[in-house]
C-alpha cells in the first residue's frame, strides 16, 4: 500500500488498462475533507486504485494514490472504457434525434486500448459512477487506506497551500 502522486498512479492504471481494456469499473465520489474520490477496479487482477485529489483551480490538481488487493465486486453497470464510435453512429447522436438504442449498442461494445479507440471519428469513454460521498462498501482495508490517503493529501496542501486549508478550516 505504497502511496504515490496521483498522476503516477493514473500513468500505471492508464498502462494496466491498455494491456488489458476489460473488466474495469470506475467509480468517483466525495470523501472526508470535500476531497474527490476516483475509485478504478479491475476484475481480472483484483485490485481496488483509490485516487484522493483536490482542486486546487481549473487546471491544478494534487493528490495521492495506491491500491489494495480486494475482491471484485460485481456493479450492475457495464464495464468502464473507451469504445469507437463510427461516422455514422456519430451523425445520430448529434444531428438526428439520439436514442437509447444508439448508446446501448455502443456499450455493448468491448472496450479497446487507447491507442485503437483514436482510430475512428469518435469514442466514447464511461460509464462512469458517481456517489455523493464515498461507497459505503468498502472493506476495511480500504477504510484504512482512505484514512491514510486523506492525511497524506492534507499533510501536503498544509505544507505547500496552507492558505487553502484556513479557508476550509
């Protein structure tokens, strides 16, 4: 349960998805503190990444990240990913009336690696859950690796934006 920068963090889940585009789930919600949680699973090699950010503008964000060993967990939600999208695909989404039968059968598609889905005209990237606070299922494991998260990401914005952290205080 090494904690690293959240960009770090996402470079290794972005390289374990292009290995292997199936089974993922992504989840984003609002822990202790009013930081943002990004929660990605992967069903193949049971493992849970937590990524704890905050923002500090539009453009800057900090953040810490690690993962755990955990069971998967079976979401009824199709598997998170990127899925080409044809010309003609594209046009109906747009510029005719878009149907739930269109994007439903664009789920239905297997994810692809990044560098295969950058071949058609569009894509589509999701699902993606959201909650308004962090998942109440998380094992304990994951409770503790929360808590660490939290106190690593407010040990470093109390070091480095401290007028931030007044504000919310």
């Amino acid at each position: 349960m090494e904690l690293r920068p959240a960009e770090e963090t996402i470079q290794e889940i972005v390289r374990r998805y292009d290995k292997n585009p199936k089974g993922w789930q992504f989840l984003v919600g609002r822990g202790a503190g009013g930081f943002q949680d990004l929660f990605f699973m992967q069903q193949l090699d049971n493992q849970i990444w937590q990524i704890k950010q905050h923002y500090l503008g539009p453009y800057k964000i900090v953040g810490f990240g690690a993962s755990i060993d955990a069971p998967p967990l079976s979401l009824e939600s199709p598997e998170f990913g990127l899925r080409p999208v044809p010309q003609a695909e594209l046009a109906q989404i747009f510029h005719e009336r878009p149907s739930m039968a269109v994007l439903e059968k664009i789920l239905r598609r297997s994810p692809v690696p990044m560098r295969e889905a950058m071949h058609d005209e569009g894509l589509l990237s999701g699902p993606i859950i959201h909650f308004r606070q962090s998942p109440s299922f998380l094992s304990k494991e994951q409770e503790k690796l929360d808590l660490k998260l939290r106190l690593e990401l407010e040990d470093f914005l109390w070091k480095h934006y401290p007028e931030r952290m007044r504000l919310s205080v």
